[in-house]
C-alpha cells in the first residue's frame, strides 16, 4: 500500500443527530456501554474475591507426582543460594551527599 500526494481529500460523512441511522447508533452505542459496565462488574467482583483469600491454605491444593515436588524443592534451594550483592556496612557514609 502507497500513500499518495495527488489523492483526493477525505471528508468524513457526518450523520444527523435526528436521523433513523443516529437512533441506531445510539442504541447500538448504548448496549455496548450496558456490556462493558457488566463485564466490568463481573470482573470487580472476582477480583475481590481472589483478594479476600488471605493465606495459601484457602488456596486449591494440586496434587503433582512426587518426582515433580522434589524438583520444585531443589529450584528453590538454587533460588535462595543465588548469589546477592552484599549489602554495605552500618558506619558507610560514601553514598550520602556532603554538603
């Protein structure tokens, strides 16, 4: 697809707020914005109720292979012995601005 400098003007079509085509946009626009507000309580809801849960025991347990829970495990020992900086010394004052 090519633009073109020598293609004519566009003029949108306005349609008249009194005409038969503006009431069916408008209906049509309105039961968009009745599904919309819908769906956006449906998900206001669920979202609540996945923030209500409050420790993992209410969460659904899944019953995996034992083989896979012991390979769970050891990537979890390999997470917390990941090698993190060091952190600097109480009395270290380098990094504060002097004045």
């Amino acid at each position: 697809m090519q633009l073109s400098a020598l293609a004519p003007v566009y003029f949108p079509v306005i349609v008249a707020a009194d005409s038969a085509e503006a009431h069916i946009i408008d209906d049509i626009a309105s039961e968009v914005h009745d599904m919309i507000a819908e769906y956006d309580s449906e998900m206001l809801s669920e979202a609540e109720q996945a923030a209500s849960l409050e420790h993992d025991e209410d969460l659904p347990e899944y019953d995996l292979p034992a083989a896979v829970g012991v390979a769970l495990d050891k990537e979890q020992q390999l997470r917390d012995a990941l090698h993190a900086p060091p952190s600097p010394p109480k009395g270290d004052t380098s990094g504060r601005r002097r004045h």
